[in-house]
C-alpha cells in the first residue's frame, strides 16, 4: 500500500434520518485511528472535515435533502480527486454511506478498472424510483453504475463503475427492487448464505479472483456490515451479521493481496454507540487492512 495516507472526514447525516452520524469522523479520530496508522509506519495527513450545508432544502419528492447530499459529495469529490492525485492513499471516515458517491466519484477517473467491494448488510442499489424511504445512503452503489436521479449520477461525468468490477460482501437485506435487479445483474454477491457456506476465506479468494483485472481496488465499508454484537452504533443495524473475527481476516486478507488503493469507513453513529465501541472496531479493523499482524 502507498505509505502516505491523507484522512479525510464527510461529516454527512443527510443520507438517512437518525441524526448522529455526522459525528462518526471525531469518533473514529477519538478511538485512535490516525496513532494506530502511524504505529505502522505510515505517513498521515490529516485534512480535517468537509464542509456540509444544512441549510439547502431537500427539492425531490422521494429523494430526502438531495441538494444538500449532492452538494456535499461534489465537496468530497474535489478533495478525493485531489489526493490521489497528490500520489496519497485516500482515507475517508463518514458520515453515511451516501459519501460514497463523492468518494467514488474523484476516485474513478485515475483508474481504467476500479474494483469495489462493497462490505456491507445492505446493496445500496436503490433510486428515487424504487427506495421505499427515499433516504439516499441507500442509493449510492446504484448512482455509482449510472442508475438513479441525474443529480446523482451526473457526479461522475460519464466514468461510472462498472457492475463487472463490484463485489458486495455480508449482504442480508435487500429491497425487493434490489433482489430484482441483481438477479440480471453483472455485479458478485456474497450474502450472509455464501459466508457461512463457503466461509470468509473462500469468500475473500474469490471476491479479489473477480477483481484480479482491475488496476484498483476500493473498499467501501459500512459498518452496519458487522453484527449489531460487535457495531452496536449503526442507523440501521441487521442482526445475523458478519463476526469481529471474520472481518479481521477479509481485511487482512486485503492487506496481503496488496491491491486496495483507497477505501472509507462510515455509518458510525456515536448517540446509537455503547462506550465508543463502534469506532474502536472501525480502528481496529483499519489496522488489519494497513498490515497490522500478531507477529
């Protein structure tokens, strides 16, 4: 992995409608996420928090704070397109998973493949046409292959992902529309069935084979992935989900294949926490993914 890491902060909650998450950025800050990185022997920068506007007013019916969302990833965008031009390692800490957007979208143009392992409960494979709630964190993976609103899916200027190079993992709830549209879909799924079938080390081998012609990999975690035992402060906990110990070894197994070249963590939500515990396994799980070993 690149040995400079730049830290960036989406203090987003717009996405969904349980306040609290634009707080997850301090949260995982607090539970030492940048010391943790440095005891590794990384370079960190820290660049601080976007800046989200409240104010502007949500203007579609089935698409809650859409102006505000959109305005935030265009932010996020800018910032990411930056960094890895800057030759750095994008770190980015939600906020909600409608960050993602923003985040892919400055992420996609330096690479010809972008590989993306969507490790989360949910598909986020949702529009302002199929949402049953109309909060968009659950419409970001759809906007990032080109599906959904155009104030969405204009944030990527044509370069979309595509569904070939995505891979989603500890899936367990999907919208009816979702299961529809993943049954003709050219995107890989491992839900909690195949997890527990196949376990997370075949799991894993077989998500990076996927992957294997991609020239980049980002991973978008979504800590809601985990089961509510171990990442109790999430907006929408799923029971039955993947274990602390299997996505230590899905990270370290990311960390060997040496091909992740930018990733995020969200929905840490601290007002839903107990003591923290949430963005400490966020840390901790960072720590794996950047080569963090036993011995």
């Amino acid at each position: 992995m690149n040995r400079t890491i730049s830290v960036l902060g989406a203090p987003l909650d717009l996405g969904q409608n349980r306040r609290g998450v634009d707080m997850g950025p301090s949260a995982i800050r607090y539970a030492g996420a940048i010391e943790r990185l440095e005891a590794l022997g990384y370079e960190v920068n820290d660049d601080g928090d976007i800046v989200v506007e409240r104010s502007i007013k949500e203007n579609q019916e089935n698409l809650k704070h859409l102006s505000a969302v959109q305005a935030a990833n265009e932010t996020l965008k800018t910032s990411l397109h930056q960094i890895v031009g800057n030759g750095h390692f994008p770190l980015v800490f939600g906020g909600d998973h409608s960050i993602a957007m923003g985040t892919l979208a400055g992420i996609t143009p330096h690479y010809d493949e972008l590989g993306v392992i969507w490790y989360d409960a949910h598909g986020d494979l949702n529009t302002d046409k199929t949402s049953p709630s109309g909060n968009i964190h659950g419409m970001p993976l759809a906007a990032a292959i080109g599906h959904g609103h155009s104030s969405l899916t204009s944030l990527f200027d044509g370069q979309h992902v595509k569904e070939r190079n995505i891979v989603l993992i500890g899936v367990r709830a999907l919208d009816e529309a979702e299961k529809a549209f993943l049954k003709t879909s050219a995107i890989t799924v491992f839900t909690m069935h195949e997890v527990d079938r196949l376990g997370m080390s075949e799991v894993m081998t077989r998500a990076l084979q996927t992957l294997e012609h991609c020239d980049g990999i980002h991973l978008s975690l979504d800590l809601d992935g985990l089961d509510p035992i171990d990442a109790p402060g999430v907006g929408t906990p799923v029971t039955g989900g993947l274990t602390y110990r299997e996505s230590h070894l899905a990270m370290e197994m990311l960390a060997e294949s040496e091909r992740v070249t930018s990733c995020e963590f969200v929905e840490v939500n601290p007002i839903l926490d107990e003591q923290n515990k949430t963005a400490e396994a966020a840390v901790a799980l960072m720590g794996s993914l950047f080569g963090e070993k036993l011995k």
